[in-house]
C-alpha cells in the first residue's frame, strides 16, 4: 500500500471512529452517576479487532477503564502513556441545532458531545495504534493506553481509582500526553501557534456557610444569613486578582509577541491577550487566581429567614499561588464566614524541553512548516495530575489544525459542540508522527 493510500486509510478511519465513540452516550452526571461501560467495550473490540488485548478495570458498576499495554523495542526504555477518557458531560438535546449523539457531519465537521472533549483524540489514539498493528509497526519504547471513566466529575472512579488500586499497570511509565494541547491559535497576522499545555491550574471548590439568626420575614433582622452570604459572594465575585506570571506564561507571552510583532512587557501581559482572539477567555484566566461563585443554597419558605446560608466557589489556583487564592478568600469574606473544602486538587508545571517535547514540535513541523509550536497553561485540569502523583510527567497534546474563525474554547462542553475533520486528519497524521518518534 502506497503512503498517500495508508493517509486516506488513517484519515478515514478517524472519522469513523470518532462517529462510533460520540454515538455511544457516555454521559457523567457527577456523584457517581455515570456509565462508560458501552465505550469501554467498543474500545476493547476495535483494539482486540488487530490483535492488541486490553483489559478493563470496573471501578463501580459500569465506570470502566480501559488499559492495554504495546511493548517498544526497548524495554529498558521508560513507557509513554497515552491516554483519553471516554465520559462526557450531558447535553440538552433542546437547545442543539442537531442530536448531540447523532454525530452528524456538517459543514465539514463532526458534531454531537464529546467531538473535542475528548472523543476525537480517543479515535485518533485507536487509529493509530490499529495501523500499527496493521503494518506490523514496533514502537521504540512501551506505549501503555489508558483510557479512564470519570474525568469530568473528579476521576474518583477513574484515573484517581487506577493510580491507587491498580498502578502496576504504569510500572515504567515515566511520561504522559493527553487532552487539551497541540491545537493551533491564529493570531493577528495569520501565524499559527500550536498550544501545548505544560502546566495547569490547581483546584479549590469551596462551600462558605453565613449563619445568623432565624426569625420571621416581616420582623427586623440585622443578623440576615442571607444578607452576609450574599454580601461575601459578592466581593469575591468582584475581587481583581493580582496578576501572576508563571514560566509558562511568560514563554508563551514572549512568543505571542514575537509572531504578532507587539511589545512584550514583562510587568502587564494582559495587551497580548486580543492577539489570541476568543482563546484569550481561557488564557486570561492564566495569568491570575480566579474563584467564582457557582451555587447557592439558603431558605425553606418565603416568610422565614433561615438561621444559615451558604454558596459554592470555583477557587483556580496558578502553580505556586495556592496559599495566596485561600488567604485572599478568608481576608475577603472575613472571619465570620466559614470556609469548608469540598474538593481539592494540585497544579502542575513541566518545562518545555526535552526529547519528548521536541519530538512534539518536530511531529507539527512535519504537517505544518510555517506553524509556532507553545507552551500555555490550561485554566481546568486533566487526568495527567493523578499519574504526576506516580512521578508521571504529563502534557496536553492532541493535536488540531484549527480553522482561524473556530471558537474553539466555547465547544468544550458548549451547545453544539464539534470538531473539523479536516483538523482530525491533521492530528491523526500528527500524532502518528510523534509516537513513531518518541
């Protein structure tokens, strides 16, 4: 077989792949509440379809991983994981111009949930590794493939759960690529910069609790449960954070500037952030601490004043500012407030270089010779910060060549949600090229 025939093999088998997985609607609810088994087996039957046995771990009932394990030539070699999660978030089918687990192709894209996050880099994870099996292709060291349930309510029963029960199975494993990075961003003047996320914010979801004193709605009350909660959340939903600028930030800041000509300012960032167009909504929130307000819970009847009332805060951290976001939290609220966790988790932050990030960037080059591969920092969290806990080192690399007018960090668990193929085959080929390298 000729290369450009094995190219349309690959490409259109990504496609393919990719409808399979969005059609099978494995949706996270959160608090347990999901099912990824139907995912988990497709992936078993598409790997087990060339030869390649995986194996999968059920953390509960129906919460399914997916590992399997393909030796390199040298063992002595530490193993790369790669690896996806195969839940989603729920999608209001209402408020879809199509049926989100249809995975219709429009408009030379794939549509329905999970077409970015994350079941595009799932499809190209199998198609590559399939026409490995195919060709009797032997990778240079081991690739162990994870596949986790769980990622988007907390990975408890997914990455969490395999790092804890089961980390035999990432014996060698010294690095990791996942989600979220080797996207292009077109910034002013048409160069293409490729993200490739080296660090992330860490977690701090708080639930603050006002408590005063109950009595009845049409009596004076200057103790309102109410009134204080609502007066907290208020100032920490209208707090300036501070700018902060990790490594990261300021590697991809300078490179913004050099491709778009514009002043770097090493003391104020944030003019480089309209060069970035749409993506500045999540690289903005990289150069600070952030902590929304999320929920609110008070009352039981409209002529009672409740004695306690409370709110959920999103707290995002910068690696390193931690003790910062929850000391500026306390000296916001005040300590009349309490301030309870409801989940934490660590942040991250690799450097850009060394063999696997240049096989990285070279692999882009390859596809895209004019295209700036960067470091960025990404606002959320992937499943790369349970394997850093077994000295793991993970990056965001599942590459897309995007086109310019793409919102594409508004399809992250947005309404119609969706992915160019065109990008799809671009990444593919990308990825085959890194893995073949690395």
């Amino acid at each position: 077989m000729s290369s450009a025939e094995k190219s349309n093999t690959i490409e259109n088998e990504v496609v393919s792949i990719c409808q399979d997985l969005i059609r099978i609607p494995s949706v996270n609810y959160g608090e347990g509440k999901g099912d990824e088994k139907a995912c988990a087996e497709y992936v078993v039957a598409s790997l087990a379809e060339v030869g390649i046995k995986a194996d999968i771990y059920e953390s509960a009932p129906n919460r399914c991983n997916v590992i399997a394990r393909i030796p390199g030539k040298d063992s002595s070699l530490g193993a790369l994981v790669v690896h996806g999660h195969l839940d989603v978030v729920p999608a209001n089918a209402s408020e879809w111009s199509v049926d989100p687990f249809a995975a219709e192709i429009r408009d030379g894209m794939i549509w329905g949930r999970g077409a970015v996050d994350m079941k595009n880099m799932d499809a190209m994870i199998l198609t590559v590794v399939r026409e490995w099996s195919r060709t009797g292709f032997q990778p240079q060291r081991d690739i162990v493939l994870a596949f986790f349930a769980d990622e988007e309510a907390g990975s408890s029963y997914g990455s969490r759960f395999m790092t804890a029960k089961h980390p035999e199975v990432f014996a060698g494993c010294t690095e990791a690529i996942s989600e979220v990075g080797g996207f292009s961003v077109t910034v002013s003047g048409g160069k293409r910069l490729y993200f490739i996320e080296a660090a992330q914010k860490g977690i701090h979801w708080m639930k603050i609790t006002a408590h005063g004193r109950a009595g009845h709605g049409s009596m004076l009350n200057d103790e309102n449960a109410i009134t204080l909660i609502t007066e907290a959340v208020a100032k920490i939903g209208r707090y300036q954070w501070p700018q902060r600028y990790t490594k990261t930030v300021k590697i991809l800041f300078e490179k913004i500037a050099q491709a778009t000509g514009k002043p770097f300012n090493p003391a104020d960032l944030t003019p480089l952030l309209a060069e970035i167009g749409p993506t500045a909504r999540m690289v903005g929130a990289t150069l600070q601490n952030t902590a929304n307000p999320t929920m609110l819970e008070a009352g039981y009847k409209e002529n009672v004043i409740p004695a306690s009332a409370s709110a959920v805060i999103d707290g995002r951290f910068l690696p390193g500012y931690e003790d910062e976001l929850n000391s500026t939290i306390k000296s916001i609220i005040g300590p009349d407030i309490e301030i309870e966790t409801i989940t934490r988790d660590i942040a991250l932050e690799v450097d850009f270089e060394g063999d696997l990030v240049e096989a990285m960037c070279a692999a882009i080059l390859v596809h895209d010779p004019e295209g700036i591969p960067v470091p960025y920092v990404m606002s959320g969290g992937t499943d790369n910060k349970a394997l850093s806990e077994l000295g793991i080192i993970g990056y965001g690399f599942s590459p897309l060549r995007l086109p310019q007018d793409l919102d594409f960090m508004s399809l992250f668990h947005g309404v119609d949600e969706r992915v160019p193929i065109s990008g799809l085959h671009f990444g593919v080929q990308v990825l085959k090229k890194f893995l073949e390298q690395a």
